[in-house]
C-alpha cells in the first residue's frame, strides 16, 4: 500500500486520567469515521499533571495502566493502528516515570513502544522552570516501528530539537515520523513550525505531529497546532488552538521523490570534530 490516511488528536489534557482517556478515544473514534487509518495522539494525552509528587501519585505501572488498556480495546473495536501519544509509566522502585509511547495494532497489539530519550530540562523566563529528569528516566534507544504502509520513526516532544535522532531513523528505514508533543506556549510561538518543516525536509519524511493545546494543571501553557507536514516541507494540516483532529492523505511514492532530488541521507561524510 502507496497511501494512508493518518490523523493527528490535539487534546486540553487535565490531571483527570478518565476524563483525558475518554476525551482522546473520542476524537480517535471521530477521525476513525472521517477514513483514518491511523490515528496519533499527543504527549501525555492521559494525564497533564505538575510537579514530582503529583505525577509519581498518578503514574501506573504499565500492566495496570488504564489508559494503555483501554487504547488497546479502542485500535481492536475501530480497527485502527492507533499511536498512543505517551502516557506516563511508573518504573520499578516506583521513584523513576517513563514518558513511554505505543504504537498499537489493530488486533490491539503493542507493535513497538519507546521511551523519551532527551529530558526537557530548561528555564524560559519569567519563572517558566522544567526539570523533567527530575521524575523521568530517559530511554536510551531509538525505535523504528513497522506498519503496513511504511517504517515509523518514533520520538517524543522534546526530541525534536535533536535532529541527529530522525536522521538516523530515516537512515534506518523510517518514511514517516511521529512527534507527540506537549510543546509550551513560548518555545511553540517561537520554534514549533520551524522545527517540524524543518525534521520533514533533511529527512524527505512526512511528520506527524499530534498536540497539546491550552492551560494545565499548575497554569501550564501548550502551544497546539498539531501538524502534519510533507516530505517535501510543506505543511498538509495544521489544528490551530482548539482541540480536535487534523487529517491528510500520505502518499509515500512522495517520500522516494523528495528524497530522490536531495539524496543528502546518503552523502554523510566523516569529518574531524573540533577540539
């Protein structure tokens, strides 16, 4: 198969998980009805919580996260390939979280699964403060998931400011990419366009970039417009502020094309690091 529908959910995430939950399998059971074939959530779509305590209290370990199960009854009732966003996974010691993703099939299997890798540990201005390896465990390996349709380059949020990961997922096989984000009302102004366009065009891959919208727990501010960009760098869909879905048609004879007239994944050469 040459082509896909795929969606993109842009969700206000509470510190409610069975709100958030139904709230998510909602848009997805729409986009299903509207033709998708695939359908990505957005980070933390089961639980925008703040602070250490809040969000070790809430996180679950993955064989009772409620959220996992019912996203895997979701992809066997819709028959969707459903990409779970990421949800917050409670480590062993019960001391770590894990910002973990899945990509499900539509027998309700979990096909691949991955673990953040970069901590977003920044300072904004004016109070605006993340320390996410406070809580989190960064995972340490890149994932590429198989589809029918194509090879699925996985990362979370805060990986997209590290282009070497999609490089060397693209170099690897993948020919889309999938962004779920939380991405912040400052850096999204600012950054999230650009980055994305920009992930899409050295890589010749289509990106799927689900999103957080509004104000969270503890006046946390997310960005929104959810994206879905050509591997050419064109954008196909962009959701704005509300939440909601997007969706577009991948024709990945689109991916050999971009690629074809600027093979630069394949010109790497080594070079002397500076001292």
């Amino acid at each position: 198969m040459t082509s896909l529908k795929a969606a993109c959910l842009q969700v206000n995430a509470s510190n409610d998980m069975d709100a958030n939950i139904q709230a998510a399998a909602g848009l997805a059971c729409d986009a299903r009805a509207a033709g998708a074939d695939l359908v990505v959530m957005p980070e933390n779509v089961s639980m925008m919580e703040w602070g250490r305590s809040n969000i070790l209290a809430k996180a679950l370990p993955e064989a009772d996260h409620k959220a996992l199960h019912t996203f895997k009854e979701l992809a066997r009732e819709t028959g969707l390939w459903l990409h779970t966003g990421s949800l917050s996974v409670l480590l062993d010691g019960g001391e770590k979280v894990a910002n973990r993703s899945y990509l499900l099939s539509p027998e309700g299997e979990v096909v691949a699964q991955y673990d953040k890798i970069h901590m977003f540990d920044v300072d904004l201005g004016e109070g605006e403060r993340y320390r996410e390896s406070a809580t989190f465990a960064p995972g340490r390996e890149a994932v590429l998931a198989e589809t029918p349709w194509a090879p699925v380059g996985m990362s979370i949020c805060y990986d997209l400011r590290f282009p070497q990961l999609y490089r060397t997922l693209a170099q690897a096989g993948a020919q889309i990419l999938v962004v779920p984000a939380a991405f912040t009302r400052v850096t999204g102004k600012a950054h999230w366009h650009v980055l994305l366009r920009a992930r899409a065009i050295e890589t010749g891959s289509f990106v799927l970039a689900p999103a957080q919208c509004g104000e969270h727990a503890g006046g946390r501010q997310t960005f929104g417009h959810a994206l879905i960009v050509s591997p050419w760098g064109a954008i196909l869909a962009d959701a704005g502020e509300q939440p909601g879905y997007i969706m577009a048609t991948l024709d990945l004879d689109q991916v050999a094309e971009a690629r074809g007239k600027v093979p630069s994944l394949e010109h790497d050469r080594a070079f002397i690091r500076p001292v």
